[in-house]
C-alpha cells in the first residue's frame, strides 16, 4: 500500500471515531436504499474516493470494484449550533 495511505490510516486511528475497514473483514450492510455511501480507499489511483456499494444487485463497489481495499462510512454531516 502506498505511504500516503499509511499515513492517513495512522492519523484516523489516533482515537477519532473514523476507522478503515478492510474489505476482508466485511462489507457495508444493512441499509433501506440499495446503495450505501461510503469513503474508500482504492489501489487503482492509490486515492481516497468516494463510492457507493450495491447492496442487492451485483454486491460491489459503484465506481472501483476490485480496487477497493478499505472502507468507512460517511461520518455525521455538522451540526448548526
């Protein structure tokens, strides 16, 4: 995996409530629409991206298929105060 990702990946476990998942360990579930939004990490550009996962259908990522590593979903937009 690239450093930048290493990178990244170390700076998001550094007790921030946004972890990666890996691919291996499982897969978004569980939603009421057919796709899921999430971040993912793909070895195509070796990016960040944004993609959907495709719960019923063909059970794979939208944009990067095979390329994804890891993934998290999409924290909570902000909150007016």
């Amino acid at each position: 995996m690239s450093d930048k990702f290493e990178e990244f990946v170390s700076a998001e476990d550094g007790g921030g409530s946004m972890k990666w998942i890996s691919v291996k360990d499982g897969l978004p579930d569980g939603s009421v629409c057919d796709f899921v939004e999430c971040i993912v990490f793909e070895t195509l550009n070796n990016k960040v991206q944004h993609d959907y996962f495709s719960l019923h259908l063909a059970k794979s990522w939208n944009h990067y298929g095979k390329h994804v590593t890891h993934w998290m979903p999409l924290p909570e937009p902000p909150k007016d105060e």
